[in-house]
C-alpha cells in the first residue's frame, strides 16, 4: 500500500480539473527524490526516517468542524474545500496551489495530490465581520495521514478573522499531517490569521502557508507550533502591492524531543511595503528548533520596512535551537533588520527574582510567560489569545 | 643590484593600465597546471622531498575537489591560462637600496619606504611571487622573534616549519587550500617565542603584477605562551585585462594567554579573485583578532576563522567590505567552539555602491561539550545607492548546553536626516556622504595603526568619488 494512482480513487466526486491536478501533483511526488541533507533548506532537517507511505490511509470529510459565525453577512462563502471547488470552479480553480505550489517539493506535491479535508472562505469587497471563523481539523486515529488545506480569498476591503486549529484525539498517535494555507488579499482588505498546531507528539507534520498582499492590504499571521515529533513550517508572505503590511508572528514551545523547523520569506516585490516578523521559542528536554528566515527587498522595492527577529529560550542543557535569519536587499532606499538571540534563562533575571523569595520554579514560569507575553499580544483576536494562553499555560505548568 | 639572468620570460606584456612596471623575471614557469609544473617549482626552490610530496598531493586533491557552488560564481577561472610561479629576482635585498629600480618605483607609489621610516619595523615586501625585499629590525631579532619570507623559512627553520605547516588548513580543507598547498609561493613566517611582546606592528605588502599571475602566498604565524605579535598585511595591484587568481593560505596558532592580532587591507585591481583561506587556532586563554578589510577585487571569498580549542579562548572578527561596480565581496567570518567557556564576537560593517554586491557570509559552530560559550555577531549594511545589494548568510550550529548566541544584523542607507543635518552646515552633499560612510566604518578605522586608517579613509573618498573603478 501506498500513495498511487489506486488511492487517488478515493477521493471520488470532484470536478475534472482537480482531478488532473491531483494526478499531476502525484507524477510530481513519485518524480521528486527525496531532500538530501545536501539541500540547504533540509540540511538540519532529517526527513530520512519518515516513509509516508506507512500512513496512506486517508481520514477525510470527517476532519472537519467549520464554526460559522453568526449572522454571517450575505455573498460570503464558507465550506469545505472539496465542496467549493465543486460548487465555485471559477473562484477556486484559479487560486487553487497557485500560492503553495505542488512541485517546490516531494511533501508538497504529496500535500497537492492527496489533500483531503480543508476550508474555502471568500470574502466579498468591502463585507467585514468581527467573529471570527473557526475551522476544527481533526484527526480521530493515529497511523493514517490527515492533510487539510485552507484557502483565503478577501475581496477589496474585506474585514475579518480567521482560526485553524489542528487537534489530536490522541496525543499518542502516530501519522501524517499537513495543514497548509493559501491567503489572497485584495486591495485595502485586513486578514487576521491564526493556525493552532497541536496534533499529537509523534506525527510528522508539514505545513506551507503563503500569503499574497495586494495594495494597501494588512495581514496579521500567527502561528502556534505545539504538536508533532517532527512538525516543519514555511511561512510565506509576499508582498505584491504598495501599501501592504504584513506581520508574521509565532510562538513554539517544544519539548520532549520534538523537533521544529521553520522557514519564513517575506518578499518585499514592490515599494512602501512593511513587513514584521518574531518567532519566538522556548526549548525544554532535548527538543530541537531550526528557524531560518530571509528578507528578500527586490530592486525596485524602495521604501520598505522589514523586521526580522527569532528568540529562543533555552530551558535544558541539552535542547537545541538554530536560528539562521538571512537577508537580499537589492534596494537602498530601505529600512531592514533582523536579529536572532538562543540563549537559556537570564540568570540575573532569575537572581532578582529568588532574591525576592520566589521559588527557583515559580520564577522560571514567570520569566517563561514573560518571554511570550509580548508576542501574545499580538494575537489578532481575542478568541485565539484565550485558546493559546491557556494552551502555553499548561504546557509551562 | 646585478643584472639578473633570464631563464624565460613573457615576451607579450605591454604597459597598459595602472602603473605598470615593466617584468623582469629570473624564472616564469608556464602556464597551467600539472606535477611538472609543481615539480618545478619545488625544484627551483630547493625544498625537501617531504615537501615537494605535500605538493603533489595537494595537487591530486585540488583536481578531485569541486568547485564549491555557493558564494560567488567562479567558473570563469581558468586553472590552465594562470602563471602559477614567478620569481622577480635571484636572491634576497637586504636593503631597500638594493632593491632593483622598477620594483622600487612601484613600491614608491605604494609608500612602503614611509611605512618603514614611521614603523621601523621589518617590511617583508612582496613582489610577484617571491619575497624581494627584507629588512629585519635587531630588536626583534634580539627577542628570538623569527619574521622572515614562508620559503625562506622552509630552508632556515626546517624543524619548526615542519611541526606546524599545513597543520591548521591541511591541503584538503577546501580546493583551494589544496591548491595553495601545491603550488604555494612567498608569504610570511612569524615565530614568536614565549612571553615577548612584539610592540611595533609587523608588515609586508604584497603585490600581484604579471598577468595572468596567480598568487599563492602562504603565511604561517605561531605565538608562543604568553607572546604578543600584531601583524599587517596590505595588498594593492595594478590594473590589467584578465582575470587574475589570489589564492593565499594564512595559518596562525596562538598558544596559552598568548594574543595575535592579523590586520588586512585587501585593495586588489578589480579583476582579480581573491579566494583565500585564512584560519587561526587559539589555545587556552588566547586571544585571536582578524581585521580585515575588502575594498578591491572583483570577486571576493574569504572568511576568517577562529577555533576556540581550550577553555577561555577568545575570537574576534572585525569585516569591512566595500563593493562598487562589479565586485561582489563575499566575506564574513567563522568561530568553531570546540571548547567550553570561549567566546567569539564577529562584527561586520559592508557598503555596496554603484551595483556592487556585499554579502556577509558566517558560520557560528559550537560543537558537543562545549559548554558555556558565549558568541554574538553584529552585521551592518549600507546601500549607497538603488543599484546595489546587500546579502546577509549567517550559519548557526549550537550543540552545547548553556550557550548564549546572538545574531544582529541591518541594512539600510544613508540616512537623509543626516544628510541634511550636514548639508544644512553648508557641506557638500558628495563630501557629507563620505563623512557618513567613513563614520560608518568608525569602529573598524579606529582599530588600524593610524597611517593605514588614513589609508582608508582616502580609499573611501575616492571610492566615493567614483575615480576609482
């Protein structure tokens, strides 16, 4: 058994296009080698052990739990993926793994060809709406793969906030999981964005997000990367029209011997551009995090800002983070930096507080909640702030 | 200075850019590159078998290694159109009056005479591929320092030579080393002995002047316990039509409490390649520091490394690169950790202008066990203009417990509050600009002996200017 043609079978009743897509994006998987150690973006990335074939067995339809706001306004279109692109061809074909493209590599092309469960959300020019969508993907047995797919579509001026949470039933299953996201902004829209993973420890997770910023859009994404014993993130944002700002933020908390990587671009293409990114992280046990980030400012991008920073605190003598932040500036007329800092709890901050008689593990939490106080602020909605500082707070403990 | 026998040279070079000094060689071998050229060399050099061995070697890994594909695009370099040995005159001046008259004259206009009259310290000059000139002060002699040309070295201190060559940058490091271990030429041999403090900065130029001439200088430091050696390496070459190859191999091994301090402005035409290997291993307690200045070239690869072998070993790296109209300085730094409790700094300061491209390229290893170390890197772009780029590669490997790193970097250009504040004084705006760079690169003039400072600063103005190309 495996990923093949036969498997495809499966995913019965979609229209013709994605169909070939599905097929096209299978011949790419079973063409693509698997990365090598030799590629710098896998190079502290060992995928050798995963074989994904030992999870082909496909949990579909089912993963899904869309909460749909109340009193959604009239034209917006909220509904699984697989229906969507029956039901709205012309809104979905071209979209569609234009963003996360299928070919970047074998995971991806896996991803493309079998993904299963998934959101549509289009919103029309100028709707906006302050409750947010929630979307619940959520894998009910371990051993299979369960591989949503999100896309976004905000129309001129839109308004709104979106949540994906990625939930285990068992925190001890095994599998493979994807959970990758397509955003389009259209001119002056504001997209709030927050994906919640948190499948089991032992799965091996892939997700590719990639947003494209029209003029004078905002998007605020944020990920939280909990789950999985190998879970690897590209987080991607281009910024395609004057005005566009986009804020990339994340929080990882690993432990055990989790391992994380992330890899975020922010691709400045045109001028007055912004864009702002902080991952930060802490490390418990003998976990492992690699983060590595690039600014590209292309050359007639003149008058962008671009921030870069990734934070790890490490909790254990023997946890490791990587942090790799690169920057291309082919402009001058810009503003960029980026920083990068791994290093454990600051012994005098922990001095000052034992010195006031805290206890050395109370104030370890304090300095820990501390560390992520900041960027937990700049959770886009409210709804998702609760649900990942109640998450953080029981993995501090 | 006798007139030299000829065994073979270039007929074909004209005077065509720059200040060209016409050649004359006692031995130019061919061009290309094979054992018999190697042999050929060692031979005229009189070595000993084991050496002449390494060479061999080191060739046969040269042509097994690939071209590395990252950094700068080098595949125009073609190994078999390059002069790999010359050898300007028979023996050695001892003085600068004997020097011959035309590499005076090129000399004259690098200011080496007034180098020596402000340093008085020994200049180890380098004229194409063999050191010419050398002139060594008593005092250091006294103190049992040794501060003489690589291959001189090789002939005088055999034991001492032996023990450390090729024991840093072994010939299979990367191709490149493993081509400058074969065809290796001239450089400089520092010893100094345990405890002595060596005050006045030791110096030597170098110079590229044939064309087609590669360079292979090989320079080997070793800093006894406790020692203090500052050693200065300035290049300048004058223009020619093709592409020219630098490849040299600096090896320095800084020994319990010792210090070694390795400054480097590097002004090559820009035609040249400028691929170079340059490493230092500190020992307990040590202090190694690489100040290093890229301003020539066309294409620039260099990173200087610092292992931090025992406890309590310190790196530094201080980088300035500027890179004007097709150059691409790809330079940075590397600190490999291998011991608990040291510390490494890299800063890095880059400014591309006219539609040259600096890229800062790092690499922060700490390996297991190295416990405890503390290591922070600094980068600083400036783009003078919207031609131009600026990269920024840094490489963090952390496998130990309790470390602390930190990585900072930005880019951006000359700030037009600043320009104003300038201007609104009644400055030029040209003039303001190249007070702002200069300012810019503060922290890495301040820490040349003042004439080279001067040195740069006007390099600067004149890059600025755009009169240098």
């Amino acid at each position: 058994m495996g990923f093949n043609a036969e498997s495809l079978e499966e995913l019965r009743g979609e229209p013709d296009w994605l169909r070939d897509r599905r097929q096209s994006a299978l011949a790419t998987y079973e063409r693509l080698p698997s990365p090598s150690k030799t590629d710098e973006e896998w190079r502290r990335t060992d995928v050798s052990r995963f074989n994904p074939s030992d999870f082909s067995k496909l949990e579909h339809l089912d993963g899904l739990k869309l909460e749909r706001p109340s009193g959604l306004p009239a034209g917006v279109i909220l509904k699984p993926l697989r229906q969507a692109a029956m039901d709205h061809p012309e809104l979905v074909e071209p979209r569609l793994f234009s963003l996360v493209h299928a070919d970047r590599d074998r995971f991806a092309a896996l991803h493309a060809a079998f993904f299963t469960g998934g959101t549509f959300l289009y919103v029309p020019d100028g709707v906006e709406f302050d409750q947010p969508v929630l979307g619940q993907h959520l894998s009910h047995e371990g051993g299979n793969s369960v591989l949503p797919h999100t896309l976004i579509v905000a129309g001129r001026g839109a308004r709104f906030n979106y949540l994906d949470e990625y939930i285990a039933e068992d925190d001890a299953e095994t599998g493979y999981r994807t959970g990758s996201t397509e955003i389009f902004l259209g001119e002056g829209s504001q997209v709030g964005y927050v994906a919640v993973q948190k499948w089991g420890r032992k799965v091996w997770h892939f997700a590719d997000q990639r947003a494209e910023l029209g003029k004078d859009s905002t998007l605020r994404l944020f990920n939280v990367t909990l789950g999985g014993k190998f879970s690897k993130t590209r987080v991607e944002a281009s910024l395609a029209g004057e005005g566009a700002n986009a804020e990339l933020k994340a929080i990882y908390f690993a432990s055990g011997d989790q391992f994380f990587d992330f890899h975020t671009l922010q691709d400045h293409r045109v001028g007055n551009t912004r864009s702002d990114l902080l991952f930060k992280g802490a490390l418990q046990d003998v976990s492992r995090t690699v983060y590595a980030g690039m600014i590209r400012i292309e050359k007639h991008a003149a008058r962008s800002d671009a921030y870069q920073a990734n934070r790890n605190l490490v909790l254990s003598d023997k946890a490791k983070a990587t942090s790799i932040p690169m920057l291309e500036i082919d402009n001058n007329d810009v503003r960029c930096t980026h920083g990068a800092t791994v290093g454990p709890v600051d012994p005098e901050h922990l001095f000052y507080l034992r010195s006031r008689g805290i206890p050395l593990q109370t104030a370890k939490r304090m300095l820990i909640q501390g560390f992520f106080g900041d960027v937990l602020d700049r959770i886009p909605f409210e709804h998702a702030r609760k649900l990942v500082e109640a998450e953080l707070e029981s993995r501090i403990g | 200075m006798a007139t030299v026998p000829k065994v073979e040279v270039g007929t074909d070079y004209k005077e065509k850019y720059g200040f060209f000094v016409p050649e004359e060689y006692v031995f130019k071998a061919k061009r290309g590159l094979n054992p018999e050229i190697v042999k050929e060399i060692s031979w005229m050099k009189q070595e000993p078998e084991w050496m002449l061995n390494m060479r061999l070697r080191s060739l046969e890994i040269f042509r097994k290694k690939p071209m590395p594909t990252w950094g700068a695009d080098l595949s125009v370099i073609d190994f078999e159109n390059i002069f790999y040995y010359l050898k300007a005159s028979d023996k050695q001046s001892k003085s600068w009056e004997e020097l011959p008259p035309d590499i005076k004259a090129t000399y004259d206009r690098l200011g080496v005479p007034e180098a020596e009259r402000k340093f008085l310290a020994g200049v180890s000059a380098q004229y194409e591929s063999e050191v010419v000139y050398h002139s060594l002060q008593e005092k250091l002699t006294q103190q049992g320092v040794i501060f003489t040309d690589t291959d001189s070295a090789l002939r005088d201190h055999p034991e001492l030579f032996k023990q450390y060559f090729g024991t840093v940058i072994p010939p299979a490091d990367n191709k490149f080393s493993a081509l400058n271990t074969a065809v290796w030429s001239g450089g400089s041999f520092i010893y100094v002995p345990k405890g002595v403090k060596v005050e006045i900065p030791l110096q030597a130029y170098f110079r590229i002047n044939a064309e087609n001439m590669g360079q292979f200088e090989r320079t080997l430091i070793i800093c006894d316990e406790g020692s203090f050696v500052h050693y200065i390496e300035g290049c300048t070459a004058p223009i020619y039509t093709t592409d020219s190859l630098h490849s040299a191999v600096v090896e320095i091994i800084v020994k319990k409490n010792a210090r070694c301090r390795y400054t480097t402005i590097q002004n090559w035409s820009t035609n040249v390649f400028n691929l170079v290997t340059k490493r230092a291993m500190a020992y307990a307690d040590a202090t190694m520091e690489w100040v290093d200045g890229n301003l020539g070239s066309q294409i620039t690869m260099k990173y200087p490394s610092v292992y931090l072998m025992e406890p309590g070993a310190k790196g530094d790296v201080l980088s300035v690169a500027f890179a004007g109209k097709g150059q691409h300085q790809d330079a940075g730094g590397k600190m490999i950790h291998v011991a608990p409790n040291t510390t490494s700094t890299i800063t890095s300061k880059s400014i591309s202008k006219g539609g040259g491209r600096t890229s800062y390229r790092g690499h922060i290893k700490i390996y297991p066990g190295a416990n405890n170390c503390k290591s922070f890197v600094k980068c600083d772009a400036l783009l003078l203009d919207d031609e131009s780029r600026s990269d920024t590669y840094p490489y963090n490997d952390v496998d130990a417990e309790n470390v602390t790193l930190g990585h900072e970097a930005t880019v951006s250009k000359v700030s037009d509050e600043q320009l104003f504040y300038l201007m609104s004084r009644g400055i030029p705006r040209a003039e303001a600009e190249t007070m702002i760079v200069n300012g810019f690169i503060e922290p890495f003039t301040k820490e040349l002996p003042l004439e080279y400072a001067v040195e740069l600063n006007r390099l600067i103005q004149l890059e600025m200017e755009g009169s240098v190309g």
